[in-house]
C-alpha cells in the first residue's frame, strides 16, 4: 500500500509531533507500506537514515506527483496548505490531529480555526488522546495513543536519585515561569533543597534565566540547553523527580512517557492528554498553580521512590505506548478504511 504523509514539522527539528512522525513512517516501512513524507521543513540533513523517502520543500506540481500516486493521503496535524491536492482528486484521507484546538492556546477561536473544524467533517480523523477528540468536538474519530521511543529511553539507573528536572521547549505555554516561581518557594521551606536542572531551548530562555539571577537562587538552577538521545537519557536517569506544568491543554505527554521509562518520579499538570498518558504513574498538581506545585515538590523530595520497586506496574502502564502496539493499530485502521473503500 502506498502512503503519503504531509506534515509540517519533521526531523531534524525536534518535539513530540516530530517524534510521532519518524515513529510512524519506519514502523509502516517495516511492515511493507511504500512510504513518502512531504515536509516543508527543508533543512540540510541526512535522509538516508530512514527506510521510507523524505521529499522537503516540495512545490505544487513535486507534491500533485506523490499525491496522486498514493493510495492513502495522511495529514500529521491538520494544514490547510496541504488540502488543495485533496479538490482535484478524492482520496482516501486520514488526519492525526495532536492539538487540542486549532488555534493558539492563549487566543480566541478564529475564522481559520472554525474553517478547520469544517474541514475535519470531511475527514478520517485519529486523536492522539481521548481529551484531543473531545476539546476539537471531531464528529468522528478513532484515538490511537502516541508512542515514546522504547528503544532509546530506558531506565539504566535503579538507585536512590534527587533533584528534578524540566524537559521541553521555553515557551509560555509550557510553564517555565510557574516552574522558576515555585521552585524558589520551594527553596524557602524545603529541608533538603534539591536542585533543578533545565533542559530545553526557545524564546523564553534569557527571561527565565533573568528570574532565576532576580530570585537569587542561580546556584540551584541549570540551564542545559537542548538535549536528545542518550545525552536526554543520561540527564532523566540522574534525577529522582521529572516536572512538567504545562499551561496550556496539552494533547497528550511523550515526555511523561520518556521520563517514566527513565525511572522518574513525575509531577504533571492535570491538563487534559497529558494526564492521561501519565495515568497513575505520576502525581498531578493542579494546573497553574503554584501553591499546589510546591506542595507536590516538597511530597517528591520526602518520597524514596526506587523505580525497581515498581517495575512490574512501569512496564505494564508503558507496553501501551510502545511503537509496536502504535504501529499495529494504524495498520488495522489504515486496513479497514481501505477494505470500506471497496464494499
């Protein structure tokens, strides 16, 4: 079966969408499926790595090609950029959506986020989490969970740990301020002080560096900067606690995930998906709220959480967000849609 997937984020830019996408397209590859990726991400970067072609910065008449050879046409993230092809040919199409609105978390609905709430009624839609189909209102959609990379993220570190860390990107949204805020509360009436450490990059970073110098407490907080891979893993698997206080309606948690295999304690905002892919194996904080943060983090630190000790309820929570079982149920849907086309 041919498939053709348009997404607008793609390696070498990182993040859970990212991830999704180079998941997806090698576990299809592997199991037979001619795959294209049409990105407009167009930086210079090694392809051949993948088992499936990457066509980037493609102009109409490259992506009317590949269109029309396809047999199936996926969206990764609705774009309304990428829908012309579907007005001069119908095909069957499928669009993933990881958001849980379609427009920017801190503004109002818009005309383009009401035209694409039109468009998904034309649409075989996936959710990446059940709180993504019910903050879009999708008239219909089947919801496949996200997988984590279980091949790189691992727990290789089974002892007594300390300190917490923050992964993702320094934007509003993602709660870097409430985390600085509440870690210097957290500073004042904690008994051990444990440190943080900071991974990530983004407009945000200088800003939050600047309140950490204002606080006083640059001795406790490091900036790392953007980490992947086994440099990412080496940083999960020295803390005892993983932070994640989310602003915004997240759709779903891949850092959860990768923080959990990782042997992590985890804190997370109760924000919709992001609660839901943690699931029991994390404790939640009510969402902005600094007061209850704190009060979590002086939980964390009192808590002698040995990922060993709870091995047997980690793996269970993280065998249904391997790429494995994320694979074989787009390979069902991907299936019957096809099989409904011929009834």
């Amino acid at each position: 079966m041919k498939l053709l997937i348009y997404t607008p984020v793609f390696y070498p830019s990182t993040g859970g969408i990212e991830t999704f996408n180079s998941l997806l397209a090698q576990g299809l590859a592997s199991n037979g499926f001619e795959i294209v990726v049409i990105t407009p991400i167009s930086d210079s970067c090694d392809d051949s790595q993948f088992n499936f072609k990457v066509v980037r910065g493609a102009d109409f008449k490259v992506f009317w090609r590949y269109y029309k050879w396809c047999d199936v046409y996926l969206q990764s993230v609705l774009s309304l950029k990428g829908i012309w092809p579907l007005m001069l040919k119908r095909k069957k199409w499928i669009v993933v959506h990881h958001t849980c609105s379609f427009y920017s978390w801190d503004q109002s609905p818009t005309a383009i986020s009401y035209l694409k709430h039109i468009v998904t009624m034309f649409a075989k839609n996936i959710a990446v989490s059940n709180a993504v189909g019910i903050n879009l209102k999708l008239s219909n959609y089947k919801v496949i969970w996200n997988a984590y990379n279980n091949k790189v993220f691992k727990c290789l570190n089974w002892n007594k740990r300390k300190d917490f860390i923050f992964v993702g990107r320094l934007v509003t949204e993602k709660g870097g301020n409430l985390l600085i805020d509440a870690y210097n509360d957290y500073l004042k009436l904690s008994k051990y002080q444990w440190k943080l450490t900071i991974i990530g990059d983004g407009p945000e970073k200088e800003d939050l560096a600047r309140l950490v110098s204002k606080y006083g407490i640059t001795d406790f907080v490091s900036f790392k900067g953007k980490r992947t891979g086994n440099d990412l893993v080496h940083e999960l698997n020295i803390h005892h606690t993983l932070i994640v206080p989310s602003l915004c309606k997240e759709a779903f948690g891949i850092i959860a995930l990768e923080g959990i295999a990782c042997g992590c304690f985890c804190l997370v905002s109760d924000s919709d998906g992001l609660q839901e892919a943690a699931g029991a194996r994390a404790i939640l904080f009510k969402k902005g709220s600094v007061k209850d943060l704190v009060k979590k983090m002086l939980y964390a630190e009192t808590n002698d959480y040995i990922p060993m000790e709870h091995l047997n309820e980690i793996t269970a929570h993280l065998s249904k967000y391997t790429p494995e079982c994320m694979i074989r149920q787009y390979i069902t849907y991907i299936q019957s849609e096809m099989d409904s086309m011929l009834q």
